[in-house]
C-alpha cells in the first residue's frame, strides 16, 4: 500500500495506521486485517524515527527519504544497530 496512506493531507505533522488510514470503503476491507495493521505500524514508526533524524514531517519522508525509508523497512523491526551490536 502506498506511503501517502499514513500521514494527513491536511496536518502536517500527523500520522495514521491502522483503520484509520486515508484509504477508500473498499479498500479498507482489504487492510483492515490485524496482520497489517500492526505492519502499518512499524512502518510509521520507522517513518516517525527518520522525522525525528532530519527534522523532517511525514510528507517530506515521502519526497526526500524514501529511499531510506525502504531501507529500514527492508531490515525489519528491531534489527537495526543496536539489535545487532547484542
């Protein structure tokens, strides 16, 4: 599902995941299961992380650090740095 999902089109500084992600009726169907919705969840908090490093709000993860983004998705939840130093 696309990133532009999780954050407000119209306050800048708020995300959303979960069932309450700016998607269609119809599409919410499809990612209203619990599954996804706890992956929503990491994937804003992986996004909320890289708002914090670049003093950044979610639109501008989209624009500027998306790649980074996909990085950390791509690493996992709990695997970064400080989960591999252990």
């Amino acid at each position: 599902m696309p990133y532009r999902c999780f954050y407000s089109r119209n306050i800048s500084n708020l995300f959303m995941a979960g069932r309450d992600i700016s998607v269609t009726h119809e599409a919410l169907g499809a990612v209203r299961v619990m599954r996804t919705c706890g992956l929503m969840g990491e994937v804003v908090g992986m996004a909320a992380s890289l708002c914090i490093k670049h003093g950044a709000i979610p639109r501008d993860v989209y624009r500027k650090h998306l790649d980074e983004l996909k990085q950390l998705m791509t690493a996992g939840a709990g695997k970064g740095k400080i989960s591999q130093a252990k």
